[in-house]
C-alpha cells in the first residue's frame, strides 16, 4: 500500500467506532481504501451491519485527512514504520486471525516470516515464575526462537530482558503509541530490544495514550504472532488469562506451568489446563518438540564482509569503532547521528555481522 492508501487507512481507522474488522469489510464492499473516500452515505447504508449513525460518520472520514497526514509525519520523524495489513512485510501469520490489526506501527525489523513463542504472566511474578521464564527463554534463544510479550511489569518483563542478556530477538507489543513506551520504567529494556535486532509494535499511533480498553485488544495481537503461548503464572483473571483464550480462540497451542491449587497466582494456569484450554508445561523442550522444530539448531554463518556494501551511515560507524568496546552514548556523539538513525544502522551492522552489541549498551567491532 502506497502512501496515499496509507493515508485513507489511518483516517478511515479514526473515524468513531470502526474497528479492524468492520474496516476491512468496507475495503472489501468497496474494492479499494480509495473508493471508499469517494462514497456517500446512501452508499455506506447499503453495507450489512452499518446503521445511520455509522454512516453519518462515515460519511465526514475527510476530516481525519488532516489528522492522518500528521501521523504519517510524525512516523517519518521518529523512525516509525507503517505497515498495513496488505504489505508485504506484515506478518503472514497475524493476517490469519479473525480481526488483525488494519495497521502496525513498528520500530526494529519485522517480516512476513515474522513468528514466536508468547510468554505472559502476572504482573506480581513469584521467584519461581521467574526462574521458570528464565528457563524457558534461554533454551527458545539457544534455538533461535523469538520471544513475544507485552513489555508490562512481572513475566512479561523477565522474558524480554532474558531474552536480550542473552542477545536473542524478541517483539515488545504496547498498548499505547511507541512513541511513549508505557510503563515509562522499560525505556531502557525497549532500547535493548532494539539495540539486539528485536521490534516494538503497536496498532496504535504516535500520541496514542494508555488506556485500559486498549490493553485486552493488545493481547489479540501477541497471540497472533505467537505459534505456542505459554502461561507462566496468572490468577483467574487478568490479562494473562484474555491472551490464552485469544490463543486458544486463534488455534495456537496453549501451555500453562501448572501450581499448588491454593497459590491464586497458579490459580489461572490451572483453570486452563482443567478446561482443556492449555497443556501442561514441564519442561521448555515440549515447547519445540509440539512445534516439531529441531531442537539446538545451530546459528547461521554470518556473511562474509567481503565487498559488503555499506550505506554512508554504516560507513560512519564502522569507522568510528575498533576493537574495544564502545558506549552507545560515545558512539552518537562520534557519528553526530540521531538516535533512532544509529539505532537503525547498528541493527543493520549486527545482521550482517560486522558489529556485536553487548551488555551495558556497549558496541565493539567484529
């Protein structure tokens, strides 16, 4: 989807209540996001499901071109991509649900290709679920699975940071506009996510706020992007519990690390498995194996750098590095690049493995 179609997406997505679903169904009536723009409320009346008051608003969708204009700037500024649900990069896997999201705001790398293996929990994580998403996160890594997860507080935390200590890739969905990583405590984690070739995603654009409603739908999508989803802990209720049953409802497996049956923070994970709902978790090689991937596979080869081409923003890091380690902070000030065009470069470096990115933001040369 070019730009313009971009355009009459985001609008048509602002308009009051049009969701990913009844959006597309209006693509589809319509042919294409274009002709949309140019229908009349007579027209939108004729689509099953909308009602006058829907048509009505349908009918003013003009007056978010401005608004969506802005949007797309403001992506351009800090370093966002927007993709839609008909490029070519969006994630094959996420279209198969019943309602993906129409858009995807990214920072970092995605592909069509794009899968992994969801890790939720409480919030209030105990020191055994931590240990356990420990466990689990280093043998996913160890065979170059990536790690998908909400970026919140507790398990969701353990398996993002596990998961870049040990370099591995994994995908931070937020329910707000990445512009503004919530909760403000993880915008350290979130540049580590980037800095090791990971990507943070939203459906929501920049200057989108935290808000409540937002944060189930969220899960919809890291389900979507999941082939297992593994329940660490969770109580009855809780966000860890709407992404299972997303999961399940999206025909992904479902695992849950079964606990006491008085530990309320088991209490969730147990439901599941008595309902059929979620295997039970023993050990992180079932994972794998129900997945029917081969286990300790080993790493790619890196490219050879011979003749490599190197954009003029890779060339200048290059030169900036030897074989000692350097700061990010230093690095930025050596190149005199912005901070989300550094970022995109030492991603682009470290794929085709002319640089190492390691622990305490530090960047040393291959």
């Amino acid at each position: 989807m070019d730009n313009e179609g971009l355009l009459y997406l985001i609008a048509l997505l602002k308009t009051d209540n049009i969701g990913p679903v009844l959006a597309k169904n209006i693509i589809q009536y319509f042919g294409n996001i274009q002709e949309v723009f140019k229908a009349s409320k007579k027209h939108f009346l004729r689509i099953p499901k909308i009602g006058e008051k829907t048509a009505n608003d349908l009918s003013q969708i003009h007056s978010y071109l401005k608004e969506a204009e802005n949007i797309l700037n403001e992506c351009e500024k800090l370093g966002i991509y927007v993709i839609s649900y008909q490029s070519e990069d969006y994630p094959s896997l996420l279209n198969e649900i019943y309602d993906p999201p129409l858009i995807l705001y990214v920072k970092g790398f995605i592909s069509k290709n794009l899968w992994g293996v969801g890790i939720v929990g409480t919030r209030a994580s105990t020191d055994y679920g931590k240990e356990q998403t420990y466990n689990l996160v280093e043998y996913l890594v160890h065979n170059q699975v990536h790690i998908i997860s909400g970026m919140a507080f507790g398990i969701d935390y353990h398996a993002h940071k596990k998961c870049v200590d040990l370099k591995g890739r994994t995908i931070g969905v937020l329910a707000c506009g990445i512009d503004s990583i919530y909760p403000k405590a993880h915008e350290n984690l979130a540049t580590e996510i980037l800095l090791q070739g990971g990507a943070i995603l939203s459906e929501y654009p920049p200057g989108a706020k935290v808000n409540p409603m937002n944060f189930p739908l969220r899960n919809r999508i890291i389900s979507g992007l999941s082939k297992s989803v593994v329940i660490i802990e969770s109580g009855e209720q809780g966000g860890a519990m709407i992404t299972a049953h997303y999961a399940f409802e999206q025909n992904r497996e479902v695992w849950a690390i079964p606990g006491r049956i008085y530990d309320k923070k088991s209490q969730g994970c147990n439901l599941l498995i008595q309902k059929n709902i979620a295997k039970i978790y023993m050990q992180p090689s079932d994972i794998l194996e129900d997945l029917k991937i081969p286990l300790e596979k080993l790493p790619k080869p890196h490219q050879s750098t011979l003749f490599m081409d190197l954009t003029p923003e890779e060339e200048k890091v290059m030169q900036c590095l030897n074989q000692e380690s350097l700061e990010l902070d230093l690095l930025i000030e050596k190149t005199e690049l912005e901070m989300t065009i550094l970022l995109s470069t030492l991603l682009s470096l470290e794929i085709k493995g002319l640089v190492t990115q390691l622990p305490g933001k530090k960047i040393v040369k291959n």
